[in-house]
C-alpha cells in the first residue's frame, strides 16, 4: 500500500505548489498595479522615439527635394545645352543661358556646360562671387580630359542619367562643393556633352544643421569618399565635436546604399550613441546621432521600479517552477508510454521514431491498403475504420509466428502500418516475410453489414544495412519508396535495392522540376524553329516551334531531358502556354505559318485548351497557326478530341497530325478527326533510300492522304538522296536535317545539304 500513498502525496504537493504559485501571481499582479501611474512616463519615451523617427523622415524627405531640385534644374541646363547645340548657338549664347541658370536657380554656386560634340567644342563656367554672376570659359584643353572622357562614355554605355560627386575643391568658387551632372543629348539622343550644378559645402552644413532634436544631437552628410559635412563643424566646442566627426567617419556609412532608415549604435569615450542613417537621391549618407541617454531620459525610472518587481516576482516563480518540473520530469518519463494510436491501441510514429534511436539493425516494413479511399468514400469513414482495425489484426495475427519474433506493429498516419524487424535477413528471408504478409491479409475477409469486403495490402521495405548511418527518417523515407515502387510496378511489394538509384531518381525528378520552375520563371523556355520546306515552290513557308531550355551557362536543353518530369509535376501546362506565346511572337514579326505540338490530353484539357483558345482568339493569328497532335499518344475521347479541333478551326488554326506512322491509331485518327495536314514519321523517311518496304508503306500513306485532301510533310530527310525520293512520291513539304536544323530565329532561306 505504500506505493498508492506515495501517489496521493505527490499530488497533495503538486496542488499545494500550484496554490502558492497562484497566490504569488496575484501578489504579483497587485504590486504591478502600482505601474498604472508610470504608464505615462512609459508613453512619454515612446513618444520621444517616434518623434525622433519622424523628424529624421521630414528632414530626409527635405534634403531629398533639394536633390530633386537640383537634379531637375541641372536637366534643364542640359536642356539648353540641347538647344545651343541644335541652334548653333556660341558662346555669347552659352554665357546667356548660364547666367538665366543661375538667376532661376538660387541654391546653385555654380553652373558649368562641356559641349564636347560640337564644333568647336564650346566649354563654360558660371558662378556667384559677392553679389555678383561671372562667367567665363573653361580652360584651354578641357575637352581632352580623361575624366571627362570616363564620365561621357559611361552614359553612352547606359549609366543612370543623373551623376552626383564627392565633395571637392573649386578654385573658382572657392569653397568645397558637391555637383551633379547630367548628359546633353542630340536630337538622336547621342551624348555631346555636360552639364553641372554647383552645392556650397557650407549651404549642406546650412541646410542640415536646421534639424533639432535633443540638445546634444547632431546631423551629418557622408559622400561618397566619406567626407563628413557635419553640424558638429559649426559647434562651439570643437574638442567635444572632433571625436564624434572621427566616429562617424570611423563607421563607414558610405558604403551603404539604403533609401530605408538604419540604425546603428555608436559608443565614444564611455557613451553611448544612437545613429539614425539613410541613403539620399544623390547616393550620400544623411544621418542624426542621439545620445541614448536622453532617448532613455523618461524611461530610466520605469526600468528600475519594474527590475525590482520582476526581480522578486521572478525569484520566486523560478523557484517553485524549478520544484515542480522535477516532479513533472517523473511523470513525463511514464506518459511516454502514452505514443499510442487511438482507433488501434498501437503505438504511433512518434513512438516508431523513438524506438529507432540507437542504430540497432533490422527492416521496416511500410503496409498500404490498397483502395482505401474507396472504402471511405462509398461506405463512410466508420467502414474506413474497421478496415484498418481488421488489417491490423490480421498483421498482429501473422506477427504472432515464430519468424516474426521481436518485431513490433506500429500505427501510422492515414492507412498505413508500420513493422519494425530487428535483426539482420538475407534478401531472400525478407522477401519470404512479405510474401507472407500479402497471404495473410489476402485470405482474410471483412464483412460489413452484410457485406464481404476484400482487402489486399501493397507492402514496401527497407533495411538499416542498406542506408548506412542516415538515420530513422531516412529508413522510413526509404521504405515509403520501395511501396510507392510496388504500386507503381504493380508487383505487391518491394524491396528498397540502393543499386537501383530509386532515391537518386526522385531527388533528380524533384531537381529537374525546381529546374524548370526557375527557368520558367526566368524566361529560359525559349522556341527553336526547324523550317519546312514547300516542295512546289521550293521556299521555306513554316517553321515548327521546338522547346528548348536554357541552362544556366546559357546552353540549350532538348526537351527529352525533362519532358516526362514536367508531366509528372504538372508543369507541362505552363510549358505548352509559354510555347504558344513563343509562336506567336514569331508570327507576328513574318508572314509564315509556325506549328506547336500538342498531345490529345491538351486538347480535352481546359487548363490548356481554354488559355490557350482565348490567345490566340485575341492575336487573331490563328490562320497562320498549326497544332500538332502527336500521333503515338492514344486518344480515350475522340468526341472531346474533335469538339476541341472544331474550335480550333473556328479561329482559323489548321490541324496536323505528327508522327504518323509510329503509333498504333494510324489511320483511325485521320478517319476520326477533321485534319489538315499529315506528318509523317522519320522512322519511315529515314530509309526510303534503302528500304524498298519505307517507300512501300510511305507511298500508301501519301496515296491515302491526298484522296482525303490532306496535305504531307515528310521528318527527318536528312540527306539529298531521301529529298529526292520525298519529291518522287508527291509529297508536299520535307523537314529536316537537309532543309535546316533547329535555330533560336526563323530562317527564310533553306540550307539544302
């Protein structure tokens, strides 16, 4: 009896426990409604913050109008640099124009034109001096410097049109300035030229230092080279403001390039700064350093009334947690027992998992009701159920023989059972165990409400010994494939085999199709265009659209390479839609037909047919537009198939049927479907050179084609002497090797070989 009172105290302490940590909860919760009065103070510091993020937003949106400002009057200054140049207008014409710059233009120092285009090159410099405008041209030579040459180039290969530069000394001026340039353009849009505006470092000191936030916060401009034009440049006491200029340099702010406020942290002899920072329009720095001390200024009382609170409250809640988590560790230890399915009473896969730790050898053995949904789906969810409670049963019945001694039955999610065999078998021995499973659930029978039901099981396993030391995921992701291999084979079952590369082909599968996501993504599915020739008039009138894809190093990926993955992936729908916006872009810059291939599932399919029929409704392309349907895939609806043809043809868009001659449809589909022309399969053209029987059964096939008025293509003639017997036999067109290889652009002449 002493084991049930030891219980019954456990939870009298447990409980008495909780109460104290209520108790001191509620104390806790008392002292803090002593806080209500400081909440002010707490939204005080708030506040504090937003304004601080707010100024900086006003004053970086005020700094970024004067760029815009000075950018758009520089532009206007090329402007007129425009109209000297299209006027011929000289320098008397220039100096005019400068001076109405700087007149119109208030915040500039200076205004500058290089006409390097013209003849003579014309070159000029306005400025402020006192109260008065000067002017006067550039120094002799200036049209052969090498920094005017670089910036000039640069916009004829595509730099942005505004160009900013780092601060720099000007002798006429007299002062540091920073300029912005833009190119002057001919009618044609040909760069002749330059032309800048003048900022004074001073009116930048000016312009920043209006910003006042706290009594000790400065403003700052970086430029590109990380000169600091800094308010602290106008402090009073420049030993104090030496040292933070030195910091902001320090931190090397000009190498960011981000329009979005940062904020960085700054601590100089013991203090600690907070720096708000952001990239202008003119590609420098803008920021405002704040002593955290007077952002935290209204939040300091709060902090040390709530560290002592937390600091008692906290104590004390981690004390008694500290207690009761050894008691619960106990009991956890005992609810691990617990992993259990609820429908089965067997263990789940959280509990498998558990038990796979360790490495310890043997197999697992996934079992897979085969036609589950249909059981759930005509006799309901209960009738689902006892199908598994049955299968269940008839697995740990068979688990009960002496082969299957130590093994485990296990429950996992949807209609799957897990079977753990420790122990190292031979292929053989394994192989007899699944064969018994199949036998044990195929004999039995489940009868429901009067009904008898027949269960069968697909069953895939894998071995510890095969996967090394991958893990317990890995050996239930291995077993999982070997099933779904037995499904796909129809075989029963499966055993996971490492040399058969099974794992290797889903993860190519799975590569091939992000491949093909992020090509499709990218634009890299791209059409290759094989002509066709019209024997009668020997010109080249179509062309067919081959897909291609792109690779990374820029080569071109027949479609044999990943076609199969994109059905089976469903990505082949997005791939027909590319190719159909492929063709047309190709018709509408010529006049020749271009054909697309399509199966019979595309047809009938609406995610393709309907997109698709909407296109090229709207292109109003559709009579120089061919849809191959490719003969060797089947055809379960020819209803459906045709309906799809019949609004086809509506939009003018002829039908052909490709690779005639290979499947085992043949002549059916001509029968059965309205089409226009008839392909026909390289098998045959290859050989009509050498094969008296090729030239047989392809002189048929254009006999039979031309009664019907349809019209032939010869594939694959891939050599003069088979073109000759293509024209021989009456055929309409050839494609091929001898007419032209697929190309990224159509071609208009063919390339006979």
């Amino acid at each position: 009896m002493k084991p049930p009172a030891l219980g019954l105290g456990g939870r009298h302490v447990i409980m008495l426990l909780l109460a104290l940590l209520v108790a001191l909860f509620l104390g806790g919760m008392w002292l803090l409604s002593g806080l209500n009065l400081r909440m002010a103070e707490s939204s005080l510091a708030e506040l504090r913050e937003r304004q601080i993020h707010e100024s900086f937003e006003a004053n970086l949106g005020r700094i970024n109008a004067h760029h815009r400002r000075m950018e758009q009057n520089t532009q206007d200054l090329a402007r007129v640099g425009q109209l000297l140049i299209e006027l011929g207008g000289g320098a008397a014409a220039a100096e005019e124009a400068l001076r109405q710059a700087l007149t119109d233009f208030p915040d500039a120092q200076g205004v500058t034109l290089w006409l390097a285009g013209v003849t003579p090159p014309l070159g000029m410099h306005a400025w402020r001096r006192g109260g008065e405008l000067r002017v006067a041209p550039l120094e002799p030579g200036w049209e052969a410097a090498d920094w005017l040459a670089r910036r000039l180039d640069a916009w004829r290969e595509g730099a942005t049109p505004m160009h900013w530069t780092a601060a720099y000394f000007k002798e006429r001026i007299d002062d540091v300035v920073i300029s912005a340039s833009a190119p002057v353009r001919d009618a044609e849009g040909r760069v002749l030229g330059m032309a800048a505006s003048d900022w004074v470092a001073g009116d930048i000191i000016g312009l920043i230092s209006e910003v006042e936030l706290t009594p000790r916060a400065f403003t700052f401009l970086v430029d590109r080279e990380n000169r600091n034009l800094s308010s602290l440049a106008r402090a009073e006491d420049q030993a104090r403001a030496q040292p933070l200029i030195e910091a902001v340099i320090d931190q090397q702010l000009h190498r960011e390039t981000s329009p979005e406020m940062t904020l960085s942290p700054l601590a100089l002899q013991g203090e600690a700064w907070v720096l708000l920072h952001a990239t202008t329009r003119a590609g420098m720095v803008f920021g405002i350093g704040v002593p955290q001390a007077e952002i935290d200024a209204v939040l300091t009382p709060m902090r040390q009334a709530n560290l002592r609170i937390m600091a008692t409250v906290g104590a004390g809640v981690l004390l008694l947690a500290l207690v009761i988590l050894l008691l619960v560790a106990g009991m956890l230890r005992q609810l691990r027992t617990l992993y259990t399915d609820p429908l089965t009473g067997l263990p789940n896969r959280a509990r498998l998992l558990a038990d796979l730790e360790g490495h310890k050898p043997g197999a697992l053995v996934l079992v897979n009701v085969d036609g589950f949904k249909q059981f759930n789906g005509v006799f309901g969810q209960a009738c689902g159920d006892q199908v598994i409670r049955h299968m269940v049963s008839c697995l740990a019945a068979e688990l009960q023989g002496v082969e299957w001694r130590g093994s485990r039955l296990y429950r996992m999610p949807a209609d799957e059972q897990a079977i753990w065999l420790p122990g190292r078998f031979s292929h053989e021995a394994l192989a007899r165990r699944l064969a018994a499973l199949q036998v044990a659930v195929g004999t039995s029978r489940l009868t429901w409400r009067g009904q008898e039901l027949a269960l069968h099981a697909t069953l895939g396993l894998a071995a510890t010994w095969q996967l090394a030391d991958e893990g317990r995921e890995a050996l239930i992701s291995a077993a999982g494939m070997a099933l779904r291999q037995a499904r796909e084979q129809q075989t029963g079952s499966g055993l996971y085999d490492p040399a058969k590369r099974v794992r290797e082909g889903y993860e190519q599968n799975l590569a091939w199709a992000n491949r093909l996501s992020a090509a499709l993504e990218e634009g890299r599915i791209v059409a290759y265009f094989q002509p066709i020739l019209e024997l009668a008039s020997g010109r080249i009138i179509k062309h067919e659209c081959l897909m291609r894809l792109i690779d990374e190093q820029g080569e071109a990926v027949s479609p044999a390479q990943f076609l199969e993955v994109a059905r089976r992936s469903r990505l082949h729908r997005r791939l027909t839609l590319t190719m159909l916006e492929c063709c047309l872009s190709a018709m509408a810059q010529g006049d020749h037909s271009f054909s697309l291939n399509l199966s019979a599932e595309d047809l009938v399919d609406p995610e393709v047919s309907e997109p698709l029929l909407a296109r090229v409704a709207e292109s109003g392309l559709g009579s120089r537009l061919i849809l191959e349907i490719l003969e060797s895939h089947s055809i379960d609806s020819y209803v459906a198939v045709s309906d799809a043809i019949a609004r086809a043809r509506a939009l003018g868009v002829r039908i052909a049927i490709d690779d005639f001659g290979t499947g085992y449809a043949n002549f059916e589909h001509l029968l059965r479907l309205d089409v226009d022309l008839l392909k026909i399969d390289g098998s045959l053209i290859r050989h009509l050179d050498s094969d008296p029987q090729a030239l047989t059964l392809t002189r048929g096939i254009v006999r039979f084609a031309r009664e019907l008025g349809i019209e032939t293509v010869a594939e694959f003639v891939h050599s003069p002497e088979v073109l000759a017997r293509v024209r021989e036999l009456g055929i309409d067109h050839a494609q091929g090797a001898c007419i032209g290889m697929p190309e990224a652009q159509p071609i208009t002449e063919p390339r006979l070989a």
